[in-house]
C-alpha cells in the first residue's frame, strides 16, 4: 500500500510536470471559467507515464474486479485500458461513437457474448456522463457493466451521478489528492487551492434520469454525505441510533470516537470519566480488560450517560447468523445488553447482519460495517467494498454506518463514515501495521464523519488536554469540509 501512495504521489506531480493537470483560468465545455483543467489525451507522449497508469489502474481496483471484458471510453482512455488489456490478458472492446453508416453497422467493436461482464476505463470523470454513455451502448449489446475505474475523479457529482445508476466507481486519485499532493510538493500554493475548492463547491452537476442532460445541481437533489451539515443528516437517518449519534455529535460538537484499547477496569472508567466529554463515541475492546465484571458495566453506562456519548464494543463479529447472534447476547460480556453500537465484519455474508438483527429485536442498537481496514497490506479490494455495501443498503433499520478509509464509498447522507488510523503526528507503527492520517486529512480527504482515536489520546502525556486538541482540530475540519463543498 505504501508503495502504491508513493507511486501513485510521483505520478501526480508527473501529470503536473507535463502539463496534464494546470492551473490557470480555463473556458469549459459547459461556459464556465474553471481553475484547473485536467486532459490526460497527452500521456500518450509520454509512453512511461501511460504504463503507470495502466499499472496503477490494474492493482488498485481492476484486478479483483470480476469481469472478463473491458472498455476504454473513446478516447483519452482507450490506450490505457488498450495496455491494461495486453498486460492482463483481459480482451478489450470498443464502443464506436457513431455505428457506422455502412457495412455491419456495429456499435461495438470486439468479440463478446451476450452477459459478459465489462469493466469501464475512464481518464477524468467530471459529471460521468461519458461514462453513462459508454454503459448504454454496451448494455444495449448485451454486456454487464457494474464498475468504472477512473484515473481522476473531479469530484463534481459523477460518483454520485453512476452509483444512482448502480455503477461503482474506482477512482485512482480526487482532485482534493492532487492538490494536496502538489501542495506538499510545493508545486500550488494555498490561493490555487482554496480556488479550486470554492469553484468545486460551485459546480456540482446532476445528471436527470435520462442520463444525457446535465443539470446544476437543484435543492430538490440529495446532495452528498460530504456536503451536509450533520444536523440535517440527522434526519435522514434510517436507524434510530445513527439519529441519536448525529445530534450528539452537534450538541456536543464533537466527531471523536477514543479507543479505549486498556486493559484494567480502573484504566477504563477512568478514560471514559475524563475524555467522555469531549466524544461523541467511547469504543471498548471489552475482552481485553482483564478484571471484567458486571460492575464495569454499569460504570460505563453511567459515564456514557453523565457525559453525553454512545458505546461501541469494536467485536468486529464475523460468523454465521447463529453464532453472532449468540456471542453478541451471551457469553461473558452479553455485549447487546450494554454497547449501542458494535463493529462487524461482512466476510460471511448478510447473514451476519440478520443474526445479530435477531438478538435485539426490542432494543435501540446498530452496526458499523467494517468494509475497509486501515492497516498495512490489508485484503479489502474494490469488489470487497462494493459488495459490502450492497449488504449495507439492505438494512437499514440496523446499519449506523461504515468504517471505512476512502471517501467515495458511502454517499448516503443517513448513515456514518466511521474511520480509525488517525495521529497527530502521523507516525505509523511499524510492523504492528497500523497507517495514520492527520485528523484534517481523515475528515477532508478521506471523508471520514467521526475519526478514531487510540493511542494518540490513551497514551499521550496528559490524556485530557490531547483530546480536547484532536476534538478541536477534527471539528474544525468537519466545518471547513462542509463550508467548502456548500452547494453554491
Ligand atoms: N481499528 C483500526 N483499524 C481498523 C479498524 C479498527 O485501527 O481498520 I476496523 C481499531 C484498532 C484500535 C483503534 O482499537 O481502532 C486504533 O487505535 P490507534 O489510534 O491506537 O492506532
């Protein structure tokens, strides 16, 4: 993973060198002057930078992706998906942008059979019509298409746009990456940035059902998690429990969840009594305190209730329906009876979700879906993620949210982004594996609603002070993202 960011940070200050992404002022197709343009058509000038991207496009998401065809869209991506295709051994097809007037008529050039599944190429999204486009023709033959990979995603709607329309979309890097990479690199200064945010936040486009006319986005369209206030999201929650989180997290103007990874009872309390006012959420490893008992409990429970937060045990269950809904009621710590919250796994399937549904049928309880880990070398792919989140979609009642490392996974302004791996000083913990990010780049960047905490807070020297600066500093992200993406 490392190895990729690395890769992944030479090739956008590579872009930037030849030109393929600028600043300036730029007419575009649609009249508007925009900051920044971005036209990838020239990397094939630059065959070694084209290879990287190829590469980089195949590992990060095409190659767990289950597809036996793919499609560059005409015609900036059509030799990248052209290289990926001879790299991969993956055949290609090509979907011409007139069918020609004579002869077979074709739309689609290439050998496939009706079902095949399709996997779309894109250089640069911006409202992902093209793209929509693309699927149409395919569709129209006969070929499946569920995922598009694209290089840039401009961050002006076309995720929102395709997942709509059941498409999900893989983007190798957001506009926010590339200047957040440039600026570190000392290539934009901060003027180039804040420009670019606020015409970002100007120029979201939605897409109407018949897909081809590209409207400004209106007030009668869901605009997107990142963009929302959470007061306001608090009402679109589905779950009873991601309400109640929602509104403490604006009574208390708070996103912070501590992990409170100790193991004596005493330790516990003591976190819970002293950093419980500045969380919205106090996450336990229950079976790792060593003199558990009943008693602790109710401890818990009382400080959650002085300070205003929610538990979450972070079981992160991942068995059959039976069991899990067994290790969530019984056991030791009959976890349902105390934690509104608890992390799952959605390795085995739905079956997860409706076994510990079953455990608490009166109680006010919900779940994260844990679909993306933050750890180095973790196995969660692209396909991992999505279908995961098709597990997500069909409860509801009982999903809070995902934990999750990438903004574009969740759109649904109901449900929570939650996401751990976040240190002030970014120091990452070696071979124990675990990968930090500033608290303003988890809420900014990566999109996280509420940033877990652990031994940035448990282990500093005064516990206290330390969350009150990454309660404060995540907050203050939170407003800037919000005012940032404010639709114009
Ligand atoms: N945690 C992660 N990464 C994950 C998931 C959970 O770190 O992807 I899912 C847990 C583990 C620990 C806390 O309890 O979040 C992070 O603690 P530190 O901030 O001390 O690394």
């Amino acid at each position: 993973m490392a190895e990729f960011e690395s890769k992944l940070k030479d090739l956008i200050i590579k872009l930037h060198e030849i030109e393929a992404v600028k600043f300036g002022l730029f007419k575009m197709k649609s009249g508007i002057d925009s900051p920044v343009y971005i036209d990838l058509r020239s990397i094939i000038s630059y065959p070694a930078i084209l290879e990287t991207v190829a590469e980089l496009l195949w590992e990060f998401a095409i190659k767990d992706i289950d597809c036996n065809q793919l499609c560059g869209v005409p015609y900036a991506a059509m030799p990248i998906a052209t290289l990926i295709s001879s790299y991969s051994k993956t055949p290609m097809v090509i979907r011409r942008k007139e069918a020609k007037k004579y002869g077979t008529k074709k739309l689609i050039e290439g050998k496939f059979s009706p079902g095949d599944k399709c996997v779309i190429v894109e250089d640069v999204v911006t409202s992902g019509s093209s793209i929509l486009e693309t699927i149409m023709d395919l569709q129209s033959e006969g070929l499946r298409v569920t995922s598009a990979v694209v290089v840039v995603d401009r961050e002006q709607g076309g995720n929102y746009n395709l997942s709509e329309k059941g498409v999900t979309m893989h983007s190798l890097c957001t506009l926010s990456q590339i200047l957040q990479v440039l600026k570190d690199a000392g290539r934009v200064n901060q003027e180039i940035v804040d420009s670019v945010k606020k015409y970002l936040a100007a120029s979201q486009i939605h897409l109407d059902s018949t897909f081809f006319t590209a409207q400004p986005l209106t007030e009668s369209v869901k605009p997107s998690r990142l963009s929302l206030p959470f007061s306001v999201r608090a009402d679109q929650a589905t779950n009873p429990v991601a309400a109640k989180l929602l509104k403490i997290m604006v009574a208390k103007q708070s996103n912070l969840c501590v992990a409170a990874d100790v193991t004596s009872a005493s330790k516990l309390i003591a976190l819970a009594e002293t950093v419980g006012p500045y969380v919205c959420l106090f996450k336990t490893h229950i079976d790792i305190v060593e003199d558990f008992s009943a008693q602790l409990i109710q401890q818990l429970l009382a400080a959650a209730q002085k300070h205003n937060f929610l538990l979450i045990e972070d079981r992160k269950f991942a068995d059959i329906g039976h069991t899990v809904s067994l290790q969530y009621s019984h056991g030791t710590y009959k976890i349902c009876s105390w934690a509104d919250l608890v992390t799952v796994h959605p390795v085995p399937g739905e079956g997860v979700i409706t076994g510990l549904k079953s455990a608490v049928a009166d109680l006010h309880r919900g779940c994260f879906i844990v679909v993306e880990m933050s750890s180095a070398g973790n196995l969660t792919t692209p396909s991992y993620i999505s279908s995961s989140m098709e597990i997500c979609k069909k409860h509801p009642d009982f999903v809070v949210g995902v934990v999750c490392q990438t903004p574009s996974t969740l759109n649904n302004p109901g449900l929570l982004q939650l996401t751990p791996g976040v240190s002030l000083d970014c120091q990452n913990d070696g071979e124990l594996g675990q990968q930090y990010n500033s608290p303003e780049d988890v809420i900014m960047l990566r999109g996280a609603d509420i940033a877990v905490v652990g031994r940035g807070i448990v282990q500093a020297a005064d516990p206290v002070q330390a969350a009150q600066e990454y309660r404060t500093k995540l907050w203050a992200a939170y407003e800037k993202r919000v005012s940032s993406l404010k639709l114009a």
